[in-house]
C-alpha cells in the first residue's frame, strides 16, 4: 500500500468547504492532512441556493443538526418547483418532491390514476402530491414526523444562502483539522507522469500534495488549464449561457417551493430566504441583450434591491474527464448545468461521495479513475437529460427562443424515455438515479405528456375500487395538510427554540 498522506483542495466556496467537510468527516487527520487554498481576491459564484433531498441525507451523515443548520444558514424549506408559463403562456405546473400516492394492491399508483382519469376521473396527479398540498397551503411538516400519516411520503430539501453554508462548513472542517491557507496560485507543478506536484502561490509559497482537487469554478485551473481535460458542450441542447442576479429584501411571507418563470429568452427564479430573496434571469444571449434581460429580471422584483445585479457567463457542459492522474475536479470545475432543476450543490456531493467510494492511493488505479468517471458522467447526463425535457416539450411558438427550444436535438437516451412513456406510462429507472418516477412523471404531466393508455395489466384491476382509493386518498391528504402549521409559522417556531409543532400520527 501507498496510502495518500495529504490532500490539497484548491478553491473555496461551497464546492471547497464541501469537499474539505466531507473528507475531514472520513480521514483521520493524523494519517491524511488535509489543506485548502482559497483567495479571498477571487470571491465565489455564490448562486447556488436551492437543493434537491439528498442534501437532508447528507447533512444528517456529518452529524450535523438540521435545525442548527436551518437557523445559521438563514435556510427556508423546500417542497418542489413551481413552473409557469413552461408549457403555454399562463399554465403552471408543480415538480414536487417525494412519492405520488401509494400503489393499490400489486399496482403502481400512477398507471390506476391514469385508468381513472381515461375513465372520466378529474381528480389531477397532484392532488396526490403531499408535497404539492402543502405547497399550494402554504404549510410546512417534516414528513420523518408523520411517517404512519398521509404525508409520510413528502420528501424537502432546502433554500440556502449559498455564503453562509461555506462558512458553516468551514467551521465543520476546521474543527475537523483541515488547514486553510489564504493565497492565490501563481503556477501549477506537474510531475513527470503528468500528475500534479505542487502548487506555487504568488507571495512565493510552495504547496506540495499528493492528490488535489479542484473546486476553482469555471476556470478550472488544475483539471482545464493545467492537465488540459477535454470539455464536452451541450450548447446544442440547452439554449441558456449568461444569467443575470440580484438579491433583495425578503419579504413577510415565505412560500416552501421554488418558483421558475419562463420568459421571453429563457427563464427566471425565485428564491425565498429567511432573511432575503434571491433572484435570477437565465436566458440565451444569441435571443436577449444583457440589458434587456436585467430590465425584465428588474420589473419582477417588488422589494427592495441589496445590490447591484450582475451578470454571469456559463456554458452547460462536462469535463470529459472529471478524474485525471491524481487530481478531481468537483463543481463547476468538472462542469455545468444550468441551474433549472437546482442540482449543482447536489452534483458536488456526488462527485465527493463517489471519491471516498473509489478513493484511492497515491498510484491511483486507473480502473477507479475509469469508474468514477463513468459514474459522473452518468450522473450530468442524467441531470442534462431531465432539463432538455422542460425545453423541447414545451408548445409555445411566441418568441424566437421557445422555437429553437422546440426544435432541440433530443439525446437518444431522453428520447427512450419519452417513447417507453408514451407507450403505457412506463419509465426506465436505475439504481442510483436521482430523479425517480414521481419527478419524470410530474414534468411529463406538466407538459401534457401523457401515456396513450395505461398498463393492460392494470384493466384487471376493478374501476370502482381504484376511484373509491383515489378519493380517499386526495381527502386523507388535504384534510391532513388543513391542519399544518403554516411554513413560516415553521420557522419561527423553529428560530426560538426547535419547532414544537406536534402532529396526530
């Protein structure tokens, strides 16, 4: 054996300060150092605040206590995506998180609704939605609470202020023994097999490591411009390259749910946060000028403005190589895409999970490198392929832009899925996946994607009994959430001393 003795993470931020939490978490600091460099010259992004459910799970891993986390990150909780104007001007859809229904019998909940709904049935998809009830309510419960209940399926994640998680995992790591070191990296040192040796910051220092990794953000400084790994553009398929941001004065009331508007030349957010709302416009700039798009970003925001906005360029794409000899790139450093479905936090802590899966030793085996990037590379495309679908489904012909979207080339691999959907409702799923049926469901349904019948197996089934499910089930649900405390009620509770909202199991 040859085991790493040290580790150096170059870049801050919330890729960083993630990648130093997550391996002080697993590293004995007395066997493995681990050292971050950062420049508070360079600044970060910082746009990265909304997550998906696998953040809750993580967060749990370190040990850390969500509450705590909820308060010193100003967190709000989120139930889904709320998006408008997606399919046709003034049609609005929900992604929420967590199951829809519950399977009657031996059947998939989804293919008895749809029976019904063939059958005359008005009750909507998301009527069996917890998480959408609660949306639309305005209420807010942690359904690891209520598991027995007719919310037990719900699932959330969370709003964050992505400066403030930085400097919560920086504390976590620090008190964990990871050395940070203030500095700006001047030159980069390879070795003779092509490896990176050390790093020499301006004032003259040397930085020796003997794996690194690179969260410096779209300059991709190791794993770009010093070991020159290929980037794969998906331009061709997701039309957006600038966004333009700004933060305001939150306002009184906090809904638990993003919001996602299409506009003119591409998108915008909205993102509640206990202390501030954050705003953003994502668009393609071969459709829209950086002023046209700030003066419709400007016009939706009602409070007051905290700065100035900004532009930020990006390209959606991935490196061809995430691992290369010893040094991996995570976050916008291995690659982008847009943040439509808020999975950049998420595709960080994979590429860290799947780091400690395969970690290796100071030789770095090149069939975990091979692994790891196969599994990466699976994980963006799954995550491009879910995005392409708002996109090249939509029916609106009102601007140039949603017609280019129409006429996007769609992956082979999203194409199956549509087909084998449309087909009888069927989805192909994999083991590891993070986006499950209720997900392809909600946003094939949102986009009047609907199977041309259901399963034949399902016709065995009797019709009145899976009408009299649905029904009860929809009650059981909306009666439930009636009695919630409203999310901001949440917080509050919450900001004093831990929420003591107690619910009937």
């Amino acid at each position: 054996m040859n085991p790493i003795n040290k580790i150096v993470i170059v870049g801050g931020g919330t890729a960083g300060w993630m990648a130093a939490a997550m391996l002080a978490q697993h590293l004995k600091p007395d066997l493995c150092r681990i050292e971050l460099v950062e420049s508070a010259e360079l600044g970060t992004i910082g746009i990265g605040e909304s997550t998906v459910p696998p953040i809750v799970g993580l967060i749990r891993r370190l040990g850390i206590d969500e509450q705590e986390f909820v308060r010193e990150t100003q967190a709000t909780y989120k139930l889904g995506i709320q998006f408008k104007g997606w399919r046709q001007r003034g049609e609005r859809y929900f992604h929420p998180f967590g199951t829809i229904g519950r399977s009657i019998g031996t059947h998939d909940f989804y293919q008895c609704w749809l029976r019904a709904r063939m059958a005359g049935e008005t009750a909507a998809l998301q009527d069996f939605s917890p998480c959408n009830v609660m949306a639309e309510s305005g209420k807010f419960f942690p359904p690891g609470q209520a598991r027995s209940t007719p919310i037990g399926g719900a699932n959330y994640a969370f709003h964050v202020d992505a400066f403030l998680v930085a400097r919560y995992l920086r504390r976590y790591a620090e008190a964990r023994g990871v050395n940070r070191i203030e500095g700006l990296v001047e030159h980069v040192v390879r070795r003779p097999d092509g490896g990176v040796e050390s790093l020499l910051l301006q004032d003259g220092r040397r930085i020796d490591g003997e794996f690194f990794v690179d969260c410096t953000g779209f300059r991709a400084l190791l794993i770009g411009k010093t070991l020159e790994t290929g980037f794969e553009d998906w331009s061709h398929l997701l039309p957006c390259d600038r966004a333009v941001v700004v933060r305001t004065a939150a306002e009184e009331t906090i809904p638990p749910y993003t919001m996602a508007t299409a506009q003119k030349a591409g998108w915008s957010w909205r993102i509640p946060l206990q202390h501030r709302l954050g705003h953003g416009y994502v668009y393609a700039s071969r459709f829209s000028s950086d002023a046209e798009a700030r003066a419709c970003l400007l016009r939706q925001t009602r409070s007051p403005l905290l700065e100035e906005p900004r532009v930020i360029p990006f390209v959606s794409g991935r490196r061809k190589e995430f691992w290369r000899h010893n040094c991996v790139a995570v976050g916008l450093a291995g690659g982008f895409v847009e943040p439509l479905e808020s999975t950049a936090i998420h595709l960080i802590a994979r590429g860290l999970d799947f780091l400690l899966r395969y970690f290796p030793d100071r030789d770095c085996d090149p069939s975990l490198i091979r692994e790891y990037n196969r599994r990466m590379a699976a994980d963006y495309e799954e995550v491009r392929d879910f995005i392409v679908l708002h996109y090249c489904t939509t029916q609106r012909e009102d601007t140039a832009f949603w017609r280019w979207c129409r006429a996007i080339p769609i992956p082979d691999s999203l194409q199956e899925r549509i087909e084998l959907f449309q087909a009888h409702g069927a989805l192909r799923e994999g083991v590891d996946e993070l986006f499950r049926s209720s997900s392809w469901q909600s946003v094939f349904e949102g986009m009047g994607i609907r199977p041309r019948r259901p399963c034949p197996r399902v016709d065995h089934l009797d019709l009145g009994q899976i009408t009299q499910t649905l029904r009860l089930a929809r009650s059981a649900i909306h009666g439930m959430v009636q009695n919630l405390p409203t999310h901001d009620q949440y917080l509050r509770d919450l900001s004093r001393s831990g929420a003591q909202f107690q619910v009937a199991e």
